[in-house]
C-alpha cells in the first residue's frame, strides 16, 4: 500500500458558471494562438537515449501459506526472488520502446513491453499472472485430482454415511484448491491520419488448476477436486475518427472460452441407493463464444455548451457444446438433438445529453436500452436424478430473457458562490420474457443534494433520496412445482429504497485535511410474505492527511460499515414460521507516513487492523436461536526503509508483519467424516501470521541515473 | 419485448436529431502568450517534480497530437496563454490555469483544457458521465506530471480512487474480495471512470457482460439456467467485497432461502443446531446449499434441472 494517501477530496467550485465561459474561452485561445516557430524549447529535457533500472534482492516469507499467497504468490515459508526491470528507449525521431517486469520471482509476475513511433504507431506485450490460492488444508480419499476422472483408492471401504468408511483415515491425501490465471496480450495502435486511429488487440488467457465442487447422490454427497483447465481467446479491433466537432468509434469484439475437459466423473464413496448407481458425472462449463459490434462517440455542440454522447451494440452469445449422456447408468444415452444450439442476443443502445442552458444551470440525462434475448430452441428432457432415479418426467428447459430501458437525468443549479442544488431521478423498466415470474419491473428513484461551500477549503455535499420498485402481477405458473407460491424473489419482489449520503472534506490549513464519508440504505421488501424482508446497509469512512513539509507527511484513516438482513421462511401448516437474520460489521483503522529522515535516507510505515463480525441467528416460534459469531481479524504493519546510496543505486529494506485469523462455523471444526452424509475436503477458516523481509538492490542506468528523481 | 429495429429506428432517429449545425462560439479577446513557449516557463517552473512531465506522453516532440508537437502550445496548451503571467514575473497568476483538487481554477475550468484534445477520444463519454455531474477534475485522479501517474498503474490505482470512494477503501480489507489490494487488478479492470453508457460506470453495457469479461465460464447460455445469474451477478455476489466466500452477499443456506422456499428440505429453517456439536447438517455447513445444487451458475448436463449435475 502506498505510504502517504493522495489529498482526498476536490473542492467544489461553484463553477457551472464558468463551464460556458470556459468551452468559449478554450476556442479562443485556439483561434488566437501564437506564432510558435520561435517556440524552440531549447531548455525542455525531452527523453533521449536510453534509461531504466534493475531490482533485485531476495524476499523471506515465514508462516506464508495459502491464506498470504491468495493474490500474492508468497504462498510458502522460503525465499523468493525479488526481481523487477524497468527500461525506457526513445530516438531524437520519436522512436521508442519501453518494458516494465514485476515480480518476476514470484506467481504474481506480470511484465508489458512496448515498441513505437510517436503519433505513429505502438505495439504492445502484456503478460500478467494472478495467484488463486483458496485452501492448502483440505485432504480427499479420491484419486486424479486436476483430472476428469476421480476414483477411489482400492482398499476404499464404501457405507451409508461417512462414520462407516472404515478406510478413510487411511486412505486421506492432502489437496490444494489452488489455480493461476495467466493472461498474455498483444496490442497495437496506429494512427492513421489525424482523425483516424486503428487499434487491435488479441488476448490468451489460460486459468488452470484445481477448484473445488460438489457431487451428490440425491441424498449422499461428497466434495471434489474440479478441474480447471480453461482458455479464453479474445480479439478486440477497431477504428476511432475524432476531430474538435464529434467522434465515432467502431469496435468489434470475439470471444471464445474453451474448456478441455467437459466432464467430472467420480466413483460413488457410499453404498449406492440404487443398484448400479456407483458413478457420478457433472458437467463442466461448455465452450461458448461471444461476438460483439459497437459504436460510440460524441458530439460537443457549442449551442448552450451542449454535448451529445451514443452508443450502440449489437451481439451474440453461441454455446453449442455436445451433451453428455443423461447418466452414467447402464443404457443412458445422450439426448436429441446432441447439443442445445445456445444462442442469446444482446444489444445495447444510448443516448447521453450534458448541457448548460442557463450560466447557473447544469443538465444531464442519460437513455439507455438492453436487450438480452434468448433465442436457443427450448427442449423437453426426462432427466435422470443424479445418476440415481431414471424416468424423471419430461420438463421443458426455461430460456431467461429480458430487456431494460433506463432513463437518468439531473439538474444543478447554483444559488450563489457557495451553495449549489440538485435533484435527479432514475427511472427502469425491465421487461421479462416467458418462464419468469414477473412480466415487468418497474424502478423509480429520485433525490436531492445540496453543495455547500461555508468556509474556504471546506466542502459539504448531502444527497437523499428514496426509490421504489413495483411489478406486474406475480406469475404462478412459473414457480416450479415444489416452490411456495408466497415466496417473490427479491430480484423481482417489490421494494422500497431509502437513502442518505455525506461527504465532507477540509483542507484546514495548507497541510491539514480531513475528509468523511456516511451513507445509509433500507431497502423493505413490503409485498413478500417469504424470502428477504429488508436490507439495512450503514456506511462511514474517514481520512485525516497531514504533510508539513516536503519531506514528511501522514495519514490516518478509518471506516466502519454493517449490513443487516432479515428473511422469512415457512415450512409448513403445522410448525411455526421461521425468520433468519444476517448482521455483519467491518472495520478498518490505519495509519501511516512518510519521512525523508536524512538526506540518503528515506522511512514509511504503514499500519492497518481491519476486523469482521458476522452474527446470524435463526428463530423458530419466536424462540432465537444464535449461532456462534463469525469473526476475521487483519493486522498489518508495513515498513520500508531506502538508502540512496548513490545517485544510481539505492537499497532497499522491507519488511511485513501480517497476521490473519479468522472463525467460520461452516468450516471449523468440519472434518472429512462430520457430516454423516457429505464426505467434505476438511478446510479450516483461512488464518495466517506472517513476518516478510526484503532487501532489494536498485540500480539505474541511462539518463535515468543523472535524471532528477521523480 | 419490443421490437430491436423499432429500438434501432428510434436510436438513429433520436442521433439524427441530435446532429444539428453547431453553433460559433462567442470570441473573447485573445489573451496574450509567453513570447517564447516553454522556455519561458522552464526559466523559473524548473522544480525536478515539474520536469518529469518530459518523462511522460504530454512532452512527446514527435507527436503532434501532444502539447509539444510541431506547433504545439507545449506549457501553454493546458495551463492557458501565461504572458501576462511572464510579463509579471510570475506574480499575476490570474489566467494561469492550475490544477487539481485544491487548485485555484474550477473544476470546470481545468476539465476544459484536459477535454480541450481528449474530449474525442479518452473521455468521449465524460460530458453525461457521473464524474463530471460531480465536477471531479481530471487532476483529482491524474498526476499529469508525474513520470508516472499512479491512477494509471494496475497496482496503485485503487488507493487513488479510494480517496474519495472511502466506503470501497473498506472493502479492500473484508476477507473475500478481489486482488486490488493486491495491486492485481485495478477498478478501471470493471468501472470507466471516463464515462460509461453501462450503469455504475461500468466497462460493459451490463453487470453480467462486465463480470463475464473475466468469468467466461459462466457466460452460457446453458442448458439449465439459473434466472438471477443470467439476469444480474451482482443478485447474489457483492463485487467490492464480502465476509463471506465467493464475494456472497450471504451464506448459503440463507441466501438461496431468500428466493427459495419450495416444500421440502428448502423451507426449513437451518439453526444452529446443524453445528458440528449437534447433528452436523450438510445444508448448514461447508458450502450449505452448493454440496449438492454445485452447478449454481447453470449446467449443461442433459440431467441438470436442479444444478446438481
């Protein structure tokens, strides 16, 4: 985390005024420019030759593990290499040619390296891995993990329920859900004339690895290792025409996800309920491909400092993956047609407006439209459950569609020098297709704020506001069979929003602010008898910078927030309903600086403790029952000390104390054999205490090295 | 649903009407320039801070796109015409335009110079953008002389935009949450802080088509959908962050029992007697729903109605 936060906050001006002046005063200065051929910028230090530095150095993690590496890499006690690069080329002629590598030592590397010809062309290599490391404490008795096919060891013991797998302990191999996404680009740019900008863009991403899911016998079911084991293709190409009256920008982009392994078959760990049901098999997620087409631009119009934005695309998702059998039973076979043909349209339409018609007075609106449209063939399938119970009855697969026009606008306008007004609406309408629930939804939202300038440097902005949700009649026959008529889902269900925010910022002298930041949001779900009642959502954060002098400067900065959710369930006529209630809080604190303590020597400290609660409870009857509190701690501190040794070369030392603990009544105490009937990987709430040292050499060479520092 | 050529009619009818002659800007007087461009300014503004600016694509002699190409304004270009400011000996900065959120200029009055060469092409978008309703100068973001400017690297882009969205700066630290405080993804990887015709800013048109940009594998369409997943991600996931796995707005079961009370097993109420210490319930613990119903985000599998297969 970067030492000294930036100044937060701008001050707001009253300033609409001047937006006018402005556009006329810009165009003025344009036609009144200068002679410039005199203008020799003989003392400009423009970037010639070449620069760059070298990092490198060792970093030793102790107590890392998957719950540091998530992200990091630095998912183990040893040393790594800590290496990075940086170099810069660039020609008297405007060629130039850069390269960035980051973290080179460690699963966290990413590196871009370009080459060009200024206001001609760039080409760009990007490479960028990214760590997932979920859990390094989980253990299964299934052999292949990473494969597509989990079996059991020989001497596996199969029962009814988890206690009766006499052979598990034995049997117990460690797993880590663990997998990387390593993504690699290439970009170019060319600028074909001074209206028109070509770009393309390929990208290969590949996400390999294990995740973890789960599979059932209907009644039985057991954790696994998935295999992971994806590429996503992408190309983006497109061409930009801008000159001072408008812009237009034309882009066409193709997806393609693949993924290598299209099923996960597992041997059945428990005694079969059914003869011949000792084999699962989930599918894993088709190969699809989306190709997009879009335009875009502007249109600035000097009538009342007016300016037009639009949009417009048009799209479609394909999946045609071949179906597996229905079962992995004797005799299953794979249904008619062997592919679902998938085809979903996507289009997408705006219009934007900003616009000044009076000095004091500022317009803005937005229209937008979304089509999703489900265009694939529905098909009627007798489905067999879970490798188990053949001759399900036929059921139709529903297809999801739905479309939204969106219209936003505000108005501001400024009373005086210090205060500014406003009030702005939302309004949505979303209609779905067949198969859902509702046949339309119906958002409206408005609110007021007001900008409040009282004393110079300070600047206090609220904003309030409610919103409501109604719908069209509720659709029954949409329900699946078993579902209870008097559940509305909330994506749907009618709703009532209210609102408030605060923001505040101080620059109190030249070298002191303070900002702060509140929100709250209740939501009531009024009309739903069952599911989610209400969201209640509370917000407040704040920030106290301080930097005296050049060669010092602190922060410290704070936030808390909770979320409290109620729902209703009901099981049935003769037992009580019941209600669950989710409250969660978070906290952060923390702390810093920056200190230039001698001319060579530089120190930053940074300091952070950031805990969760979560408290659930369920009541059945009016009786309350609460469950264990869930709970995470984070504490950091963060130290940096750098020598300048010479004007080339600097040390630096780094060091990271981190601890981590965390409780989850889901996972503690939840070993493979807890639960009689799910045979589980074992995982334990994520939880580290970490102590990281680093000593890293810098060396600059080139113009970088005489250069002023940055 | 409505017709998409009606849609598209109205679109272009409504880009039609938009397109109207504009209309000459009123000219003031033009106000004076340094005599000698840059080397007027870099006599006294030689502070090595300011001279990174030569390190960046501002100061790129070669472009004439840029403020130091052929017959660029260079200095000039973005901080407005300085000669009565020279002539002064810098002791009448009134015209002088500064930037940044304590700057001296309006917001309005900065983002003018910035859109003065970007409005076409970067900030195409700004003009109806939250951002610019709020007034943000493009200078509360950017360090435009910084040899490089912390907004635009993937590692410390979220602390800049964190200073003013304090409440995500929160959300950095809940125990599920995506690897910006990592420095592995930046909040331009989702939001175009330029302007977006999306809602929330967002780089797709959608909040799905935003999530499956990275999360292929959930785009479908399958052969068992999952009506909130194809609807909206943010229906069950918390995309700035959560204290529950997986970016959840809540835990399974309680979360799947917002929507789902069907007769059976998914309207019972799940206490905490499903604990370990009592009779360990595999609708409770470990992933709750999802030990069985796995294929919450959809499946392709000929016997996938319930998302288990």
């Amino acid at each position: 985390m970067p030492a000294v936060k930036a100044a937060p906050r701008h001050r707001r001006r009253s300033s609409v005024a001047g937006a006018v002046s402005l556009l006329a005063a810009g165009a003025a200065w344009a036609d009144g420019a200068p002679d410039t051929s005199a203008w020799k910028c003989e003392q400009c230090p423009f970037l010639e030759g070449y620069s760059g530095d070298v990092e490198i150095g060792a970093l030793y993690a102790h107590g890392a593990n998957f719950s540091y590496g998530q992200y990091t890499g630095i998912d183990r006690s040893t040393t790594y290499a800590d290496v990075a690069a940086a170099g810069q080329y660039r020609s008297a002629d405007g060629t130039n040619a850069s390269f960035d590598l980051e973290d080179l030592g460690l699963a966290s590397r990413a590196g871009t390296a370009s080459v060009g010809r200024e206001g001609r062309f760039d080409v760009k290599v990007d490479y960028d891995d990214i760590p997932t490391r979920l859990y390094d404490t989980g253990a299964t008795p299934f052999l292949g993990a990473g494969g597509g096919n989990l079996t059991l060891p020989a001497a596996w013991v199969a029962a009814g329920s988890t206690a009766g797998m006499s052979a598990l302990a034995a049997t117990l191999a460690p797993v880590n859900i663990e997998y990387d996404r390593r993504t690699a680009s290439l970009l170019g740019t060319y600028v074909a004339s001074s209206a028109w900008t070509l770009h393309a863009a390929f990208r290969h991403e590949e996400k390999d690895g294990t995740g973890l899911m789960s599979g059932s016998f209907l009644t039985q079911a057991a954790q696994l290792p998935q295999p992971i084991d994806y590429v996503t293709d992408t190309v983006e190409a497109g061409a930009a025409w801008a000159d001072h009256r408008a812009s237009l920008h034309l882009d066409y982009t193709g997806s393609w996800f693949k993924n290598d392994i299209d099923s996960l078959t597992f041997t059945n760990p428990y005694l079969p309920l059914v003869a011949g049901s000792t084999q699962g098999r989930l599918a894993l997620p088709p190969d699809n491909n989306l190709q997009q087409f879009a335009l875009a631009g502007n249109l600035p119009l000097n009538f009342l400092a007016t300016s037009f934005t639009y949009a417009a695309s048009f799209g479609s998702l394909k999946q045609d993956e071949a179906f597996l059998p229905f079962s992995t039973l004797p005799g299953a076979t794979v249904p008619t047609p062997a592919a679902l043909d998938g085809d979903v349209h996507l289009s997408h339409y705006a219009l934007g407006l900003a616009s000044h018609p009076l000095p004091r007075l500022s317009l803005r609106g937005n229209a937008s439209y979304d089509g999703r449209d489900d265009h694939t063939t529905p098909l009627t399938l007798a489905y067999v459950v879970t490798d188990t119970f053949p001759g399900g009855s036929a059921l139709t697969t529903p297809r999801y569609s739905e479309d939204r026009t969106r219209l936003e606008g505000s108005a501001d306008y400024t009373l005086d020098r210090w205060v500014r007004v406003g009030v702005g609406g939302k309004y949505l309408d979303t209609h779905y297709g067949p198969d859902q629930l509702v046949a339309d939804t119906r958002d409206t939202e408005s609110w007021v704020h007001a900008t409040l300038d009282p004393l110079a440097g300070l600047t206090i902005t609220l904003k309030g506001g409610n919103a409501s949700r109604k719908t069209s009649g509720f659709i029954a026959s949409a329900l699946p069979a078993a579902e209870n008529p008097l559940v509305w889902a909330f994506d749907y269900a009618p709703r009532d929003r209210e609102f408030f925010t605060l923001t505040a910022s101080w620059q109190a002298t030249a070298t002191l602010t303070w900002s702060v930041d509140g929100f709250f949001a209740n939501d009531d779900y009024r009309l739903s008898q069952l599911g989610l009642q209400s969201v209640h959502e509370r917000r407040a954060s704040t920030t106290l910078t301080w930097t005296p002098r050049e060669t010092l400067s602190a922060y410290i900065d704070g936030g808390y927030q909770r979320l409290d959710m109620l729902q209703d369930g009901f099981t049935g006529a003769f037992t009580a309903p019941w209600q669950a209630g989710d409250s969660e809080h978070f906290w952060n604190l923390g702390g810093g600086g920056q200190w230039a303590v001698a001319a060579r020597w530089t120190l930053a400290l940074d300091y952070l403790h950031a805990p969760s609660y979560g408290d659930f409870n369920t009541q059945v009857g009016g009786l309350a029952e609460p469950f264990p509190q869930n709970w995470s701690r984070l504490d950091s501190v963060r130290l940096d000390l750098r020598y300048q040794w010479t004007r080339a070369a600097q040390l630096h030392l780094r060091f990271i104390h981190e601890k981590y603990d965390s409780s989850d009544w889901a996972l503690g105490d939840v070993g493979p054999a807890t639960i009689p009937n799910l045979l589980a990987l074992g995982v334990l709430p994520l939880a580290h205490d970490v102590n990281l040292v680093a000593l890293t050499f810098r060396y600059q060479f080139g113009a970088a090295a005489s250069a002023p520092p940055p | 649903m409505p017709a998409p050529a009606a849609r598209a009619a109205l679109f272009i009818a409504l880009l039609a009407g938009a397109m109207t002659p504009a209309v000459a800007a009123d000219q003031g007087a033009a106000p004076a320039y340094s005599a000698k461009g840059a080397d007027s300014c870099l006599g006294c503004h030689d502070d090595p801070a300011l001279l990174s600016l030569f390190k960046t694509k501002h100061a790129r002699p070669q472009d004439d796109r840029g403020p130091f190409g052929h017959g660029g304004l260079q200095c000039e270009a973005c901080h407005g015409p300085g000669g009565a400011h020279v002539r002064a000996r810098g002791k009448q900065p009134a015209g002088i335009v500064d930037f940044g959120p304590h700057a001296l200029a309006t917001p309005a009055r900065q983002n003018a110079q910035c859109l003065g060469c970007h409005q076409s092409n970067t900030a195409h978008e700004w003009a109806a953008s939250q951002h610019a309703a709020s007034e943000v100068p493009c200078a509360a973001c950017h360090t435009l002389h910084a040899a490089h400017d912390p907004v635009l690297a993937t590692a410390t882009q979220a602390e800049v935009c964190t200073t003013c969205h304090q409440a995500e700066h929160t959300d950095l630290f809940k125990p599920s949450h995506h690897p910006l405080r990592e420095g592995k993804m930046a909040c331009t990887s989702c939001h175009a802080p330029h302007g977006s015709q999306g809602p929330f800013l967002l780089v797709g048109n959608t909040v799905t088509e935003t999530c499956t940009r990275c999360h292929a594998e959930y785009r479908g369409p399958f052969l068992w959908e999952h009506q909130p997943v194809a609807e909206d991600c943010s229906n069950c996931h918390s995309a700035h962050g959560s204290a529950q796995p997986a970016l959840l707005k809540t835990r399974p079961p309680f979360l799947c029992q917002q929507c789902h009370e069907g007769a059976g097993h998914p309207s019972v109420p799940n206490g905490p007697q499903g604990l370990p210490g009592g009779a360990p319930s595999a609708y409770l613990l470990a992933g709750g729903c999802v030990n069985c119903h796995t294929q919450v985000h959809g499946s392709n599998h000929p016997s996938g109605r319930a998302l288990m297969r």
